[in-house]
C-alpha cells in the first residue's frame, strides 16, 4: 500500500522523475570513476606480456610465472592464453 502511494507520488510528479534521473546518472558516473581508479597494471620483465586488473593484486604472470612489475602504461594485452 505505501509503496503504491510513493509509485504515484513519483509518477505525478515531473520534477521528481528529473531528481532520480539525475541520481542514477551520477550513480553511475561514480562508480564508473572509482572503478578507473582501481585499475593496475602489470608487465611481465621474462616474457613481455602486460595485464591489468581491477580491485586486486597480481603477483605473477598468467604466461610464464615470473613475478609482475607494476606499470604506469595503459596499453595492455588482456588475452593471454
């Protein structure tokens, strides 16, 4: 009942459907930001390889093995077999 009355309440109302558009837009743009943020990348010094990861560590490469040495280059080959 109550979440019938809010349903209306949101609906007869312009401005409000503009206030939670705008939420949800920059909802979304936050977490897209923090998400950028946490990306790191890695290069392989054995092999050559570059990888990138998001909200975590890698310690060794996907190819080889050897232990990763973090990178500040953004071109990366994410399809290591």
């Amino acid at each position: 009942m109550l979440f019938e009355k809010v349903l209306k309440f949101i609906y007869a109302d312009p401005l409000m459907n503009i206030l939670i558009l705008v939420l949800f837009v920059w909802a979304c743009v936050w977490a897209y930001q923090k998400s950028v943020k946490s990306r790191k990348y890695y290069k392989c010094p054995q092999c050559g390889e570059s990888f990138r990861s998001e909200h975590m560590e890698s310690k060794h490469c996907k190819v080889c093995g050897a232990e990763l040495t973090q990178a500040n280059d953004t071109n990366v080959n994410d399809k290591a077999v």
